[in-house]
C-alpha cells in the first residue's frame, strides 16, 4: 500500500485523511498540537510541527512515503515542496512555493515581472518601518502583514502614522520567522475575489471565483467571513483573471497543484493578484465548489500529491449559488447557542460544521483560528446569496451568556 503524508490534522483537514484513505492509501499524519482530531482518522500519527522540515523530513524517510501533502495549510506549503523535493517525490519547485507563501518575496516577484501590484516593502523590524512612513516613502493608508501567517492574522490598515507602532508591532506578534510586508492599500472595484484552482503540468485547468464578504464590526475587518459562488462579474472579468493567474504559475514554473486565490480589480478592470496559495482553500471552500461543479478538489489535491494522472471534466457548467458562512463573535465571551431565523436551517444550510459547544470561552473574530465554525449553505438566487452573505445579522446571532 502506498503511503501519503499529510501536513496538519485541523477539524478541516480531516477531510483529506478520509479522502486518502477511500483511494487506498496508507495515512501518515504530523501534526503539533496533542489534541488535533486528524490523529483518530490517520494510519499512522507523528507529533511534530508541520513547518519544522527537517523533522517532516525525517519521518518522511522513516516512513518510506510515495507523497506528501499541505492541504489547506499555508504554513505547511513549503515543507512539503521541501520534502517533496529531497526525496524526488511529486511536487511544485520549492523556491516558488516559498515565493508564494511570504508575502514579500510574492509582491517582489510581481514587480519584477510586471505584475500590477501595489508598493511594498518587507521588514525584520518595526523601527525601519516606521521610519520609511515617517519619511514619506509609503502613501496611507496602508495594510501591514505577517509575511508568513494565514487565515489573515496579524493583519491591520494603517491611515496615518499615529497608528503604526501598535499595528505594526502586532503584526510581528503572528509571524513565525519576525518579518512583516508594509504595502500600500489597492481600492477594490466590486467585491474581493476568492476561489480555488487546479494545475495539470503547468496549465490552470479549472478555476472556481468567489466574491469575498467582511463584517466591518469585527474587531479584525479584514478577514472574511464569507466566500459566496459564482462571482458576480462578466466572464471576460473571469477570463482575464485565469490568463493573469496562468501568467504567474508559468512564470514560476509550477507543475500540478491546487491553489486558494485572493484577487481584486480596480474601476479600470485590472488585475490585482493578493495571493495565490499553492493549496487548497480553507473554510470547506473545496466542498462548496464541490457541490457547484461537481470537481472534487480535495481527491484531485490527494491524487496530484501521488504523482496520479489528472484530467478534468470539459464544459464544466456550475450550478446554483453557494456559500461558506464562518461563524463568528464579535465579541470574546462564554457561548450560550447561535440562533438562526425562521427556515434558515431548511432552507440554506445543507452542512454545519460548528465546533463550539455552550460553554465554551470563544474570542471574538481576528483571524480564521477564532470562527465558531463554517457553515455551507445554498440560495435561490444570486441577489439572495449576496444580501445574506452581507447582512448576516438578519439571519444570525451568536448568543454570549
């Protein structure tokens, strides 16, 4: 039997244990924390960081493994490229996954291949940025990052200077190696696109966008609460996506994988790539395209790390309007229940996925490691899908005791 490593055992990443095993493959499992739920579901568990390679690595060889998988893990990205890479295994360059997982080394190569992209710059410290603001060399307001964090933590808008040795020192807060990116903040046209895709060879194959929805009231603004299907712009908007995001993956020599976008366009149309993650969504974005499309993303990220042979459906028609919806608190607090209005469980919500029991403590909403958990839901409409996405508190409250 052969054998597939998977990177991270989140309640999310189960999904890709099962998926493994359905098509036949003995799991191995790392992992750091002793209580993720991915241990119970794997073949065999190791307890270590998924972004420590050389232990990955380690088990690896120990393992005599066939593949190696992040799935829906930015973090863990390049430790699987990196193993991948050492033990001649199916994969994507590692240096250009680490271009793709730090923020930085990203919009650099934007820049020198002649990306839109907006101006940005990486530091080791918060002094030197702070001085270049001082000294005029960015224009607020401006969005500071950690280079290497997911599920946007750590992320804040700066609109003037008096507002940036807070943000920026916690920004530094969430970042593993103590680097961030300052960079100018890009007006978006329309709602910030989402979505997930596929390479075969080098060729985007298949491309699902989203349009992304914030609740403005959260304490951290910027990270979604919602990414509904289809995006709600022209195909020639969709088309000129596909041909920037094939641009870049050719660009950086990318074979066969799957990715997580995050895009915008201005009021001229052009193209912003934010990030392009070289893996599967999270959130279940794959499960909802799933049901749009009928494109098991999730098996083809299995298959793609095996070395299988992929091909995709022609003529791919979606269906129906889609949404994952993450459950949210605004504020931190012991749950009491989440309450929902008259139908919506009948009517929208075809899978819940909340993972907080009364009585828990939850915090309020800064990053995709404080949801309560995803709901993925269905409309009748594209109007519908959008009003719900963005006026949630019609349909939804969490209840604090």
């Amino acid at each position: 039997m052969k054998k597939l490593m998977l990177l991270g055992g989140s309640a999310q990443q189960v999904i890709a244990i099962e998926t493994a095993k359905k098509l036949g493959y003995y799991t191995v499992l790392c992992d750091f924390l002793t209580d993720n739920p991915g241990q119970y579901h794997a073949d065999k568990f190791y307890l270590v960081s998924t972004t420590d390679k050389e232990a990955v690595l380690d088990a690896a060889e120990k393992e005599k493994i066939d593949g190696v998988l992040a799935y829906a893990s930015d973090p863990a990205a390049p430790t699987a490229a990196y193993v991948a890479e050492k033990l001649g295994l199916p994969g994507n360059p590692y240096d250009s996954v680490e271009i793709l997982c730090n923020k930085d080394r990203f919009r650099e190569f934007l820049s020198k291949n002649g990306f839109n992209t907006p101006a940005a710059k990486g530091y080791d410290n918060t002094d030197d940025a702070l001085n270049d603001m001082r000294d005029g060399y960015f224009r607020f307001p401006v969005i500071v990052k950690p280079v290497d964090s997911s599920g946007s933590k750590g992320v804040s808008k700066i609109n003037n200077f008096d507002e940036a040795k807070e943000k920026l020192s916690y920004a530094m807060s969430f970042s593993r190696g103590k680097r961030i990116i300052v960079e100018e903040f890009v007006e978006k046209y329309g709602y910030q696109i989402a979505g997930d895709g596929l390479s075969v060879d080098g060729k985007l194959v298949f491309r699902y966008f989203a349009n992304d929805h914030f609740n403005p009231k959260c304490v951290n603004p910027f990270v979604p609460i919602s990414a509904s299907f289809p995006y709600n712009m022209p195909e020639s908007i969709h088309n000129k996506l596909h041909s920037e995001i094939q641009r870049l993956l050719s660009a950086l020599d990318m074979k066969t994988c799957t990715y997580n976008f995050d895009a915008r366009i201005d009021s001229d149309y052009n193209v912003y790539l934010m990030e392009v993650a070289p893996r599967d969504g999270g959130n279940y974005i794959p499960q909802i395209i799933k049901y749009a499309t009928g494109i098991d993303l999730v098996e083809y990220s299995v298959r793609a790390a095996m070395g299988e042979y992929l091909t995709i459906p022609e003529n791919i028609v979606p269906e129906g309007y889609w949404a994952y919806y993450a459950v949210h608190s605004l504020r931190d607090g012991v749950l009491d229940h989440v309450e929902f209005a008259d139908g919506i469980e009948e009517k929208h919500i075809v899978e819940n996925h909340i993972i907080r029991k009364p009585g828990d403590e939850i915090k309020a909403f800064t990053g995709a490691n404080s949801t309560l958990g995803c709901l993925l839901m269905k409309f009748d409409s594209m109007e519908q899908m959008l009003d719900m996405m963005d006026n949630s508190e019609k349909w939804i409250k969490v209840v604090l005791k």
